[in-house]
C-alpha cells in the first residue's frame, strides 16, 4: 500500500471539501427566523394599581419614588412574580429630550432606578436601560434627564441604540401601518426576557397625550415623523408587535402644556392633588385610560387609547381590570 496518496483522490478530496464550506457559507449566508418577543408568563394580579406619595422635610424624593415603587411591586404580586434568577431585562423609560427632571419631558430617573434596583435584587443577570432619543445624538439626553447616573448607580447598564440593529418587521392585522422598523434588542425572544415601559404622562401636541402606548416611539427606527399623520391607528398597530410584561407609568411630574418637548416650570404640575404618583399594570391601555384622567378626558377621548382598546391591545375600562389605590 502507498503511503502518499495520488493526486487525482487529493484533488477530489479538496473538490468535496471544498463544495462542503461553500455549501454551509451559502446556508449561512440566510438569516434564519428568530422569534418575537411574547408575553412573560407570569402570575403578577391583573389588575391596576396606583401609588401616590409625597416629598417632605424628612423624605427626599428619591427615597418617596423608591418607597412607593416598592409598594406598588408587591400590590401587583411582587417582583419574583415578574423576573426569575439569569433574566436578562430591558427598562425602556422616556429619555427623548435634553432636558432636566424638573421639566417633566422624559422619565423621572428615581423611577427608572427605582425599578432596576428592584430586578437587581431580584437576581436577574443584568438590567439594561435604553431608548432611541429624539437627538441624533443621544449623550445629552441620557446625561441631562438625570436617567443615566441614577441608573448605573443601582448596577444597571445604560446603553444607547445601535442605528445598524433595526429590523423591519411584519405587523399582524396592522390596520394603517403593513410592517416597520423594530429595534431587535427589544422584540426579539433571544434578546430580552423581560421587557418594562417606563413612560412619564405628559401633553402632547399631536396625539394629545403621550404616555405607555405611545412610549413605543422610542422602539422603532425609519422615519418616525411620518407615523404622525394618522398617528393614533399607528401607534396601535405598532403596539401590537411590541410585548411589554409590564408597564410603570410615572406621574410624579406630568407635563400639562408645550409636550413633548416642554422647557418652562410653568407647565409641570407637580402636586399631589394631581401629580405625585405612579401607575403599575401588565395592560397599558388601562394604564393610559387612568392616565388620561390626570388630564381631564376618559380612555375614550384619546384616540389612540381607543384604537388599541379596539385592537383587543387591553382594557379601556381600567377599573374592570381591578383597581387599588395606595397612598405611601
């Protein structure tokens, strides 16, 4: 028997080998399906519950926020109802202007690290905290809304958007809106385990409000000034991709004139007769129907509470889903 091989059987050899790598380079080439995000099975109460709390000489703000994010947690079932030991969460608060916390135009950041200090404790693998902000770039907003210190201080990482990672995806019985562009940290199962909205409540100039539903602005990619014409069938359809397990909308300031953007003391109300509170569901249309009441209109009068409600996207009728109020 020869020890070297001829030349004919090497070459077939290499042919085979070589049309073997072709072939999985080529298979490989076609990105295979990834699942979307679906709802985290989980046994938080479905119900809405709304913490009220105020700052005084002996609680600062800070402590007050943590306090009553604790206690609306547990009145909806406790945090280990929601996230289990090596999840991997996503905190998506309102970070889209360059403004201060006192403005009440993005989401107070003693909410955001409230929220994340809870899932930490928890024993989730990491929290992360992003948005697509309304700035090209975003460092300023992150910075200045007060959202990036206060959350790394708890141990949650704070990461911007990568504009290379928006995925254009096909919305189910879309009723304007056929398909759109998605951030895929967030829609994609093998992404995120749990995914959290933090909006703030505040006027908006277009769609009258903007609170849970309309938070996911900052989700999605394109041209998302065109989703303002016919903008409330819009926000529903692209709610109805987006699976959020939980929606903390916070109501401590609430923008009431000059939204989104805001920019004057004046139009903030910061009261406790009608600000001062956070609001906690797993139904954001619940959630935005109560928070359309801070405002002086029902679920009803914003349209695209109503449209989601149509959507079958939850319950406009907030007080049919349970309703408990605290006051801390």
């Amino acid at each position: 028997m020869k020890d070297n091989i001829s030349r004919r059987t090497f070459l077939k050899a290499g042919i085979a080998v070589g049309t073997g790598l072709y072939g999985l380079s080529y298979l490989s080439s076609f990105e295979r399906p990834r699942p979307l995000k679906t709802l985290k099975e989980n046994s938080l109460k479905k119900k809405l519950v709304v913490v009220h709390g105020d700052i005084d000489e002996r609680n600062d703000e800070s402590s007050v926020i943590r306090e009553m994010m604790r206690r609306g947690i547990k009145a909806i079932g406790g945090m280990e109802k929601l996230v289990s030991k090596g999840d991997n969460v996503v905190i998506k608060p309102n970070i889209a202007w360059d403004r201060r916390p006192e403005y009440a135009a993005n989401t107070n950041p003693f909410v955001v690290a409230a929220l994340a200090g809870l899932c930490i404790e928890a024993g989730v693998n990491r929290v992360k905290v992003l948005d697509h902000t309304c700035a090209e770039n975003p460092g300023p907003s992150y910075i200045n809304s007060g959202i990036e210190k206060a959350a790394r201080e708890v141990g949650a990482e704070v990461r911007f958007v990568n504009k290379r990672l928006f995925k254009d995806i096909k919305i189910p019985g879309g009723k304007v809106l056929d398909s759109w562009l998605f951030y895929e940290k967030l829609i994609y199962q093998d992404e995120v385990d749990v995914l959290i909205n933090v909006p703030i409540a505040k006027q908006h100039s277009t769609s009258r409000l903007s609170m849970a539903l309309k938070n996911t602005m900052g989700m999605i990619g394109g041209n998302r000034g065109s989703i303002h014409k016919d903008i409330h069938p819009k926000i529903a359809d692209l709610n109805r991709v987006v699976k959020i397990d939980l929606t903390v909308l916070d109501a401590f300031r609430i923008l009431k004139q000059h939204g989104p953007t805001g920019g004057r003391l004046d139009d903030v109300d910061n009261t406790f007769e009608n600000a001062r509170r956070l609001v906690i569901s797993t139904d954001p249309v619940a959630v935005d129907s109560y928070g359309a009441t801070m405002f002086g209109y029902e679920g009803k009068d914003i349209g695209f509470i109503q449209e989601s409600y149509e959507a079958g996207l939850g319950e406009i009728d907030f007080k049919l889903i349970g309703f408990e109020e605290i006051t801390v």
